[in-house]
C-alpha cells in the first residue's frame, strides 16, 4: 500500500475522506508494534493492509524472547528456520 490516498467508492458515490485501508502499511506496523500479539492477530483479520502490516517481521521482533535463537537451535529438526518460514 502507498502512501497516497485513495478514494472509497460507495455505488456511484465518492467519499471525501479516507478510510481505514488508505492507511500505509509502515504506519500501521509503527502502531502494531506496541500492541500485544492478541490484538494484532485480531486486528490483522480486519482488511488487507493491516494484515500486510502484521506479517512485517520487525512488528514481532521485540515480542520474541531474547534468548529466542537459543530456544529455536534446541528444536529437534534440521532447519529451525523451515517452521518459521512456513507460516
């Protein structure tokens, strides 16, 4: 998503203002970040640009625990990053 606006289309009529999904993506990932993992999932159920927005890896980073690399090198299978790159 871009960071113009576009114009929401109701039948034949315009809306003047902006809704909710003519907001950049990077935005809403700036907001997701300080929101819990709950309400991001919820929220990512809601349109195509906050899903986009929850998919961003730096929105879960600082959600992971710190010795996470640790915890996922003790998992028993070749390619921890297989599970992760999976979803």
């Amino acid at each position: 998503m871009g960071a113009n606006l576009s114009r929401v289309h109701e039948g034949n009529e315009e809306r003047p203002y902006p809704g909710l999904a003519d907001i950049p993506e990077n935005c809403i990932a700036g907001i997701f970040k300080h929101l819990s993992p709950t309400d991001i999932c919820k929220l990512a159920r809601l349109n195509r640009a906050f899903k986009g927005a929850a998919s961003c890896d730096y929105v879960w980073e600082q959600k992971l625990p710190v010795c996470y690399q640790e915890l996922l090198s003790k998992l028993p299978i070749s390619k921890p990053h297989s599970i992760i790159s999976s979803y």
